[in-house]
C-alpha cells in the first residue's frame, strides 16, 4: 500500500477527475454520489456503514463556559435540533423538497439518493469506536476522555 497517493479534490470537481482518468477511486458524499452512479461509476464500499451501523457523523459541542452561563439557551437549542432531527426523519417526501428549495441540488438527484438516517440519538458506541480508532492510528497527540465528550 506504500504506492497508494491521497489527493483532495471538491466534491464537484470528482467525477469529472474520475472520467480524466485523474485518479481511480475516490470517497465522496450524497448528492456526488449518486451523481456519480447516474454517470455511469461504481460503488466498491460504503465506509460509514462498514464503519459501524447507524454511525454518527456529526454532532454539536459548545465550550463550557457558554453551556454552563446559558443553560436555557443551549437547552432551546437542542430541543430545536433534536425536533428537526425527528421531523426530517419522519417526513421523507417534506425534507426531500426542503432540500431542492435550499440546495442547489439538482431534483432529479434529490429524489433518488439515500437520506441520512437522522435521529435525536447519538449513537455513543459508534463515536466511542471511532475515537478508539482515531487513538490506535495515532490522531491524538493525548489520551481523550470519551465520557467527558459524551458527557456520560
């Protein structure tokens, strides 16, 4: 694998440098992904899925002092979130059309890619795994506590 040159590319810009021959494979999100189906490539893997089922890809943190001075805000602020969350997961065919309203998306590829699987519940074991792996590979120049970025 020593042969193997990581280069960063835009999203946009990746199927056009797929078909230049630029590269051989490249790693890319939804709607590039199913752009690039509809252009004619392939998907060999899925890595947040074999990552780990339902893994969490993103999450909100503030600094504690803020969250500590203003409990009532970031109390607001996570209700508003979390009820969006399960809103957009329960209305498929409404955040589809939020999506073309506040993207430049085109419909054609909204109405056919994969949503996200949202939810209002992080999914600990899968952040606890990846900054298991983050550890093991070296990301970290020190030791994280998990429970405190979990806040468990």
């Amino acid at each position: 694998m020593s042969d193997l040159k990581f280069v960063e590319v835009p999203f946009p810009d990746m199927i056009p440098a797929l078909e230049r021959r630029q590269f051989d494979v490249a790693w890319a999100t939804e709607p590039f992904i199913s752009a690039a189906l509809a252009s004619g490539h392939r998907k060999i893997l899925d890595p947040m899925v074999a990552t780990h089922p339902r893994l969490t890809l993103a999450a909100y943190f503030g600094a504690t002092d803020f969250i500590e001075q203003n409990p009532e805000v970031v109390a607001k602020f996570k209700r508003a979130m979390n009820r969006s969350l399960d809103y957009a997961s329960a209305h498929e065919q409404e955040t589809r059309e939020a999506i073309k309203r506040n993207t430049e998306i085109p419909p054609e590829v909204v109405d056919k890619m994969p949503l996200p699987h949202w939810t209002s519940e992080l999914n600990t074991a899968s952040i606890r795994m990846l900054l298991q792996q983050c550890e093991k590979y070296g990301y970290f120049d020190e030791e994280i506590d998990v429970d405190a970025i979990l806040g468990t």
